[in-house]
C-alpha cells in the first residue's frame, strides 16, 4: 500500500490513539466524521479486556461518538471466540474485570476456582494474593494458561502502569508454564477483525500507537499499518526496531489531515 489513501477498511487501536483515559484525543469527533463521510468501514480493536464493547461505545458516546457494538472487538471478545473453537463450554478460572468475566460468561464458559481447563488472564485492577493462588495451583494441575494480551504497559492520566502482561509474566515465572497469547501482535484479532469487515487485506489498515503490538500484529496479518506517536511508543524505539509501520503520523488529527487531503 502507497498511500493510506488505498484502504477502504480500518482496524483502530484505542487506548492512547482515541483517548488516554478518561480523556479524549484531540480531533476525536472530526475523525469519525471523516470516516463516515468517506465510507471507510472500520473494527475497534484493543488488547484492553477490561471493559465489554458496550461498555466502550458508551465511553466513546460520552465523548460525542457514535459507534455499535459489532464494531468493537476486544481481546476477552477474541478470546471468548478462540475459545469456543479449542472447548466450547469449558471451565475456565479468570483474573480479569467485567469485560472479560461478562464476555466469557455470555459465550457459556463455565466459571469456577478449582479444577479449570483454562486459566484466563485479564486486566483486574482488583488483584490479589489469592488470585494469583488460585491461578496458579490450577495450572499446576494442568490447566491451560491463556493472557489475553502481554502489554507491558497501560497508558493512563497519570502516565504509563503495568499492563497484563506484567501479570502474565509473574504466572508464567511461577508455574514454568509459557502463556498462549490471544490479543495482539499475534493476528488473531486482526483476523476476526477482517472477517467481520469482510475486508480484503490489501484494502486493510491498523491504527496504533504500540510498535510491539498494533504495528507487529499488522505485519503478522499481513496488512499495512500506520503508526501514531501519540500514545506509548516513540521515534526513539522506532529507530531500535528491525521492523516498520508503513505509514507514520503525529497524533490523530494528523492522520485525519492526511485521509482528508484527497
């Protein structure tokens, strides 16, 4: 792909390309607006497990943009799916919030403490001691143990905390069992994400702020991806990296400029 002009199909990171927070980009609304305009079909895609979609288009609403639900897909959403295809209606153990514990309730998984066939791992700003426990004497017992992204980091108002993955690598050290990863870099994700856009992969562009991820997981898919500097990654680390985004902008705004200069 020459030009972002070419795609006709977006898949859009959101954690610090739409908003840090609780807090808006600017040029959040005129974006969408641009989109629609243009008949640019696009999937929300975010290793963010936290929240449910209806929970993000609701966020994204108080911000004066207007999304549904099919068009967000979450890491709990693809793993609920990547799920249902390995043990429909397993047992499973979770860490994590209400986006993944809904998500994977609503998809028939089975819920418990002990004996599970899978141990899921999420964002849960309510960790404790016993979960990690319980997580870890139910891989020891020969659990399967899935992370549902392995961001280090988590972009906030107050600056950047520990991600999933940080949780991940402490189970990962404690059960000497290596995490199978649903969220991105690996294309899984992105693959649902064209399914659902019934997008071709060379009209297809992802949206990011993360090298490691959005920009890795978009050449893992095969498609092209433009790389937003407004979030966790830097110029600096692109320069470390041994690969490139396609397509590099300073912050939304600056991407819409470019969509709407033809």
């Amino acid at each position: 792909m020459k030009s972002v002009l070419e795609a006709k199909y977006y898949i859009i990171d959101m954690d610090g390309v739409l908003w840090h927070g609780d807090r808006p980009v600017p040029g959040l609304v005129e974006f969408f607006e641009l989109l629609n305009k243009r008949d640019i079909r696009f999937v929300l895609a975010t290793n963010n497990a936290s929240k449910t979609p209806a929970q993000f288009r609701d966020k994204l609403a108080r911000m004066g943009v207007d999304v549904a639900e099919h068009q967000i897909i979450t890491s709990a959403v693809a793993t609920a799916a990547y799920l249902n295809e390995v043990k429909p209606q397993a047992k499973v153990f979770c860490i994590g919030e209400d986006g993944l514990v809904e998500t994977l309730t609503r998809a028939g998984f089975i819920h418990c403490t002990e004996g599970a066939d899978f141990v899921i791992v999420g964002m849960d700003r309510d960790l404790s001691w016993e979960k990690l426990a319980l997580a870890t004497l139910n891989v020891r017992a020969g659990a399967r143990l899935i992370g549902t992204n392995r961001d280090a980091t988590f972009p906030t108002e107050r600056g950047l905390v520990h991600g999933n993955g940080a949780i991940v690598a402490a189970l990962e050290f404690a059960t000497e069992v290596k995490a199978e990863i649903i969220g991105k870099p690996e294309p899984i994700m992105y693959i649902q994400a064209m399914q659902r856009l019934q997008a071709e992969p060379s009209r297809t562009l992802a949206v990011g702020d993360r090298l490691e991820t959005d920009v890795l997981g978009a050449i893992r898919a095969g498609i092209a991806s433009v790389f937003l500097l407004s979030g966790v990654s830097t110029l600096q680390q692109l320069a470390r990296c041994d690969y490139q985004p396609n397509f590099i902008y300073r912050d939304l705004q600056d991407f819409t400029r470019a969509i709407a200069s033809a």
